[in-house]
C-alpha cells in the first residue's frame, strides 16, 4: 500500500500490510539533471520545490480520495507489459497515472492544480520507480533478521563502495569497490565521464526485479544495452543464486515463471555468479547528473565476506 | 491522426495525413455484453446512448486542446509494451489516457464530466481496440487500387462468410465459409455456445498487428490461449507470406525486427499458410455477446479464389 507524507522533502510511505513495516522513498524527477544522480543547479532546486509545493499535496490528496494504492498487483501487471521495474517502468507508470486519474477527477483538488501534478506524472516515465524500490525494500525488511541466513535483504552502491547485508547478520555492511557500469550513454558522454555503480535502486535487484526480471523487458535493451536474447539469459541465469521464484511475479517470456527471488550469497560464492544490476550512470563530477544507463555486476567479494562474518557468527 | 465525430453515434475519425483519406470506428465498449458481439440488452443500449451523450462531446473537446493525435508512434510503443493492437491493448489504451489527461485537465470540460469519460476510458483495457482497426484501415487503402496488385487489402467476417479484398481486384470480395475460434471461453461458456469467426478487426493483421505481432505479446497467450513460444512461432510463419516488414512497428522479441506485413495472397496460395487471427468469440445467439477470445485462420479458399479473379483480369 502506498501513501505520501509531505514535509520540505516529500516522500513515499510504502507500507508492508502483513507487519505494518514502512518504507520510504522521494520522488521521481527524471532523468538528466536530477538530484539523485547528483545535479544540484537551479534547475534541479526548482523541480524539488514545486515537488514539496505542489506535487506532493496533490498526489496525497488523491490518494487519499483513491485510498491505499496496491503496488504488487500493480507490478505484476508492468512485467506483463514489457517493465523489469528498475531502469523500465514505463508501464507501471501508466497504470499509476491511470489508477490516480479517476481518484484526481473526484477530489477536490483544483483542476489547474492537478494539470500540472498529473502532466508531470504522465511525462516521466521512470515516475513509478521509486515507488518500485520502496516496495522492494518493504518486502526485503520482512525477511531480514532470520538468525543464519544467508539471503541477501539489500544491496546499495555510493559510486566508490558496493554493500550488502544478509539477513542473518544484523546491521552489518559488507563493502567492496563499487564495479563500473557498462551501458548507453545520453549524446556528448561517454565512460570516460562515468561515476562507478551509484545509488540505492538494487534494491529492486535483491528483490527479484531489474536485472532478475530482465526477461520481462525485451525493449529494454536500448536503454541499457544487450539483446533480448542476453535479457532472458540474464534472468535465467540469475536462478542459479536464489533461493526461489517469486509467483507474484511471473514473466510471460519464460511461459510465465516466477521471477528469480531471494538471493542466497552461499550460492552467489558457490557458482561465482553474481547479481546483474540494471542502472542509471553518473557523472563522476558533482552537478552534472544522470549521463547514461546500463548494466554492471555486484562484486563477488562483498558476499565473500559476508558469508565469513555469518560463520564467524555461528562458530 | 485521430478526431472524433459526433452524431447518434459516434465514430472515430483517423487520416492518413499522407493522403488525406480518412477511416472510421465505433467508440469500444469493452467486453461481454456489447453491441459488436449481437448483445443489445438494456445495459448495451444505456452505454452507447452514454457514449454519444457525454463520452464523445468529451473526446471531442479534449482531442479538440490536444491536436491531432499520432496513431503510429503510439502504437509503435505498445508494441514494445506487451500490446499486439487487435487483442490485447492495454499499454495502448494507457498510453492514450497518458496523452489525453493533461488536454483534458486544461480542456473546459466540467471536471464531473471528465471523471465520468476519463474514467470508462481508464477502466477499459481494450479502448484502443478501434482506434488501431481505424489506422489499420487507413493504412491498407492507402494500398488499394494497384493494378494487378495481389496484396491484401482487407479481410473481414460476418459469423458465416470470411471475406478478403485484393489491391489489384477493386471492390470485389471473395468469401469462403468463416472457420470455428479456437480460444478460451469466460466462465460458463464453451465451444458449444461460440459463434464462428466474426467481426471487422482482422484489418489489424491485415496490416500486420494482432496475429502477425504476437511476439510482442507473450502476455496475450493467457487471454486468446497458446504458449508464449508458439505466439513467436506465429509472428514468424506470418513472414512466409507478407511482401516484407514494417519497420515502423518493431518487435522486441525478434530482434526489434519489423512486424511481417503486406500479405501476398500469391505467397498464401504458394506456401498454403493462411493467416493467423487474434480475435474474440461471439455466442452464437443474438442478445448474448462475447464469450472468450482465441484464435482462428482465414479459409485458403479465399486466396484461390482472389487469385483466380487476378488472373481472370490479366488474361
């Protein structure tokens, strides 16, 4: 379920019904010059504004005359519809727009005002993103604690480290050097001007979705690169380090099995397989922003570690 | 590009604006009881009275701030969203709202009325349905009328005949008896109760959608029955018998190769491969309706005898 909280930097509030669990995430601006792949000029400042000022108001509103928003179904659906739910929501975003529109038309918000909320809606199609990596962080949080286990609950990347966590070892970080992304890049750059693998959108990753769902999304190889038969390979070859298949999740190019779910670092360090990440590419200079998109690989020594430091636990 | 005009009822108006010849639709009334399916129950008659009354003046209005509206390029996305544009048209009727919302939110059309429209338009998957026949219709014409000409211009069915048009034989139609739908029944229904072949919408595969682009459409197979891997097997037999490929409608799954299109009724004849339809099942009782949706072939007979007129004329 999905709500939204408004306070100078709104957020997402994604909530876990079975435990009552929260996860949280800020709104999508798009690609290019964006805060989150580090751009910061006026530009940039204006969009977060009118986000807290206006858009944010509007989508709680909605939402509020829509009632709680169920974001696996609506997932499910994406996959079905040529989405991976990483670098591809081009349908979760339309279905978002058509579940709020109804819901925007019976509230009281002015119509001028929901113009503007809901045309910035229908122009970024990367806008149920975020809203992706906060349920998947929803789902990973009910999974983690379990003592002993060796399920990966999340991986996050800040352009220099790449880290994980496992479910059986509490709070614990376990970091190696951040891998450089192999991708598209936007005219006038190139990898020379590439940051390492940056941000928190793994996350979807860990969950099943992206590189694992990559199957789902044919057309996503002109935004990250490869071809269709290299995304289905990716995502059956991502069976071999999870522990199962998620059924909410079916992709319909694999005759609608489950996506890979549940990555076990035992059997990441036992095959040397390790996850694909489909990403968003930095600019390694600050101020600048998204450059590109692609696909880079979780490096195999964070999970190394963290199946030493969960032995070390059970000594 | 799409318009709407307005009478008892109310049609779509699609131009080629490379000719300025223009194609008509009926709005899309969803599935189950509906007039294009023989329903005509009160319910079928209180919505399309709704449609002229409220539905069609909003369209209207909002295409009249919108502009004219670009078929191709959206169906061109769908297709890369898990659409083939005669079965399946969920990303399409998404991308549609997508583009009509902000027109409609800076239109002066009520708010009430524009939740009302906004939202059947939001609520049914197969809005676009007709649109695409529209375009599909506009494009074929502009194909018709090319002397001794053996592609496929048309094909039609009524429940009893199946009917095809030739480019090089005018305004003549050669009919052979309409083939059974092998499909997937709503529930209470079964083959028992199914109409034959029925209806205008083979004018999608005629132009290359529906059956000739399923391998955009794994997802579909849950709807018109099949794997996802025999959907691919029919885009591809589809290319034994079209003169070529329209690059303007690629298909992920193979490649982004252009959807097989222009079929030969020479090639047909040669290979005795038929087309392949995607298509719904009418029952066979007027009043009833829609009972499931599957997938037939056009009688080869047809083809014969469209070649034998073709030849009849050269002679």
């Amino acid at each position: 379920m999905a709500g939204v909280i408004s306070p100078s930097m709104p957020v997402w509030v994604v909530e876990n019904s079975a435990n009552g669990k929260r996860a949280f995430s800020s709104f999508n601006e798009g690609l290019g010059k964006v805060l989150r792949f580090g751009a910061h000029g006026h530009e940039v400042l204006e969009r977060l504004r009118w986000m807290a000022e206006v858009l944010a108001p509007t989508l709680s509103e909605v939402l509020a005359a829509h009632g709680p928003l169920e974001l696996k179904p609506l997932i499910a659906q994406a996959l079905h519809m040529g989405d991976e739910g990483h670098n591809r929501n081009a349908a979760a975003s339309s279905l978002l727009l058509k579940k709020l529109v109804p819901a925007a038309l019976e509230s009281t918000v002015p119509q001028a005002q929901l113009a503007q909320a809901l045309s910035f809606v229908a122009g970024n199609d990367h806008f149920f993103l975020n809203l992706s990596m906060a349920a998947c962080k929803a789902m990973l949080d009910a999974a983690h604690g379990i003592a002993h286990s060796s399920l990966v609950t999340a991986m996050a990347r800040n352009g220099v480290h790449f880290g994980i966590r496992l479910s059986g070892t509490g709070d614990a970080w376990f970091e190696a050097p951040a891998r450089p992304v192999d991708g598209l890049y936007f005219p006038g750059y190139g990898p020379q001007d590439a940051a390492a693998d940056l941000g928190d959108s793994a996350i979807t990753e860990t969950a099943g979705l992206g590189g694992f769902a990559m199957a789902a999304s044919p057309a996503i190889v002109q935004f990250v690169g490869g071809t269709p038969a290299q995304a289905i390979a990716n995502t059956l070859s991502m069976t071999h380090i999870t522990l199962g298949h998620n059924h909410a999740f079916t992709l319909p190019a694999i005759n609608f099995g489950g996506t890979p779910a549940g990555i076990d670092a035992r059997k990441v360090l036992d095959t040397g397989i390790v996850p694909i990440i489909n990403t968003g590419i930095a600019h390694k200079d600050a101020g600048v922003g998204q450059i590109g998109a692609g696909i880079t690989h979780a490096p195999l020594e964070c999970f190394a570690l963290a199946i030493g430091a969960l032995a070390d636990g059970m000594a």
